[in-house]
C-alpha cells in the first residue's frame, strides 16, 4: 500500500516575524543516558509564546516522524517541521568541538520556529570515544543570529567545522534511526530522512488512512512505503500534488530518488506504477531501502 509521496529538497520554512525571541522557549524535559560508545541527551523545548498545552496534542496511535543526521542537516529542520503537521524526533551525532554550538543552535531554532519547540524531541549524541572529558554542555544558551538569518548560519557554520558525517569515522545509521524511533511517544512511527520533505496533507492523510483501518495490526505483513522523488534544480518550485510530480517526470526536472547513485535500493519502491496505479503490490528480491510506516516496536534487520 502506499502513502502519498514526499521529495527530497531543501526548502525555507516561514519564519517568525521578529527578532526579540531571545528567551522566549524553555526547557521542559531533560534526561541523559551513557552506553558503550555514547553519551546521550535527550531533551525538548516548549515555547512561552505558544505552548503546546494550548491545542497541539497528539494522541499514542498519532504517527510520529522519526529523522536522524549531523549538525550539518539541521537547516533542514525547518521545511520538515513545516510540511508535516505531526509529532518529531530527531536524533543528532556531534563531535565535541562543535557540541555546545549544535545545542545552542537548537535552541535558536526552537525560538525562531515555535512548531519546533512545541512538536520536536531532540536526542544529541556524542561519541565516547572522541573525547575523555565530557561536560554537561548548557541547554540554556542561544545563539545571537537573526531568524531570517539563520537557515544560512547554520549551513556556513558546519560547513566549516569538521562535521562528523564528513570524517572517515562509519556514520552510525542505524544507532541514530533506532534512538530517534526509541524517543517517539506514538504507536506508529515513519522513517525518513532530515532532507526529506513530505507532501502536503501526509500527516492527516495517514491518520485517517490508519484510523480506517484499525492500526496495522490489521494489516498483517503490510508496509506502508513512501515514495521519494529528487531534483537537482535548486530554487525549484516543489510540486504540490501527484499532477505535478507527472508532469515534472518526463521533463527530467524531477527523478526516482538516489536513481543515479543507488539503483537496486529504491527500485523495488516501483514509484513509476504507483504514478499510473491507486493501489499496487510490491515484490522484493535481496537488499532494499525503502521509507515505511512501522509499529514503534518494529525491528530494523538492515545495517548499514
């Protein structure tokens, strides 16, 4: 079965209309935990102009995003924050060097973008092994950037800081995805990644396709699956809805996501039925990458 589409992009959210925001979020949930190989806290932010006591709330059969990345991917928090109406988590790998200004930009980022605040529990890891004194960085501490601004800073900042994503150290797919899943308060939870930026209506169309349905466990041996599309042409318009995305196809201005650099992991994703096609069956052979919907309780066997 399928979900509706998402597109892999890098989009400007609408931002607060002003700049005196220092101050004006909290911190309402800290909590840290250290395993074999890191140090992790886990956190959220609440906003003091909207806070979510006043309207946002999400029942345990909600979906929750659950995304993952480097400092580096977070300027995309914004677009994915904005496009899908739902609960977040995201968890995020730093190195020491950069650990504190990570957290202080979340906390520019919770200012700028009350939905941030109100719907995005953060998880920020930091490798044990990069560093052997570990200080309790400040969960209070912003950063004095301007929020029309701050979508830039974030790029130029870790860009130039050697991004863990950047070394030669395995990026830890799996430990971020499993720890962004594990935070999640929802039955139902969708992988996806933080460049990702889901269509228009995908929360509330999950829902109701959920509530129709009873939940998956009446959909035994049934995947959700999402299929993600890519372009290349930055300042593109993002197509808003199926007519466009068949139309934008045939012109090479939009693809099959990761088609060039990974054939095999999507292919079996068939999104070029699913563009003729209301309903379609799926058949796979070895290896896949795909975006599903799964249970809180769904086990990854992937590993990457």
């Amino acid at each position: 079965m399928w979900l509706l589409w998402a597109f892999y992009s890098n989009p400007c959210a609408t931002i607060e209309d002003t700049e005196d925001s220092a101050g004006m979020v909290k911190l309402i949930r800290l909590t840290t935990e250290k395993t074999d190989h890191y140090h992790i806290f886990f956190f959220q932010f609440d906003s003091l102009r909207q806070p979510a006591a006043n309207g946002v709330t999400f029942t345990n059969n909600s979906v929750t995003i659950a995304t993952h990345g480097s400092p580096n991917n977070l300027h995309y928090l914004p677009g994915l924050v904005e496009r899908w109406t739902g609960p977040i988590s995201v968890a995020v790998i730093s190195n020491p060097a950069e650990f504190q200004m990570t957290l202080s930009f979340i906390h520019r980022l919770a200012e700028c973008y009350p939905d941030i605040s109100r719907r995005v529990r953060f998880q920020l890891a930091q490798p044990i092994h990069t560093s052997s004194n570990i200080t309790v960085p400040s969960f209070n501490r912003s950063i004095a950037i301007s929020c029309r601004n701050i979508h830039e800073s974030l790029q130029v900042q870790f860009n130039s800081t050697k991004n863990f994503a950047q070394t030669s150290l395995p990026f830890p797919n799996n430990f971020l995805r499993n720890l962004a899943r594990s935070d999640a308060m929802t039955n139902y939870i969708l992988s996806v990644d933080m460049d990702v930026l889901p269509s228009v209506g995908l929360y509330s169309q999950t829902a109701k396709f959920l509530k129709r349905w009873g939940g998956l466990k009446n959909l035994k041996k049934t995947a959700l699956v999402l299929p993600i599309f890519e372009s290349e042409e930055k300042g593109r318009d993002i197509p808003q809805a199926k007519r466009d995305l068949i139309v934008a196809i045939p012109q090479g201005a939009v693809r099959d996501y990761h088609i060039l650099d990974c054939p095999k992991c999507h292919s079996p994703t068939n999104s070029s039925r699913w563009l003729d096609e209301v309903e379609v069956t799926i058949h796979t052979v070895g290896p896949i990458s795909m975006y599903a919907l799964v249970t809180s309780n769904f086990i990854y066997g992937r590993v990457e």
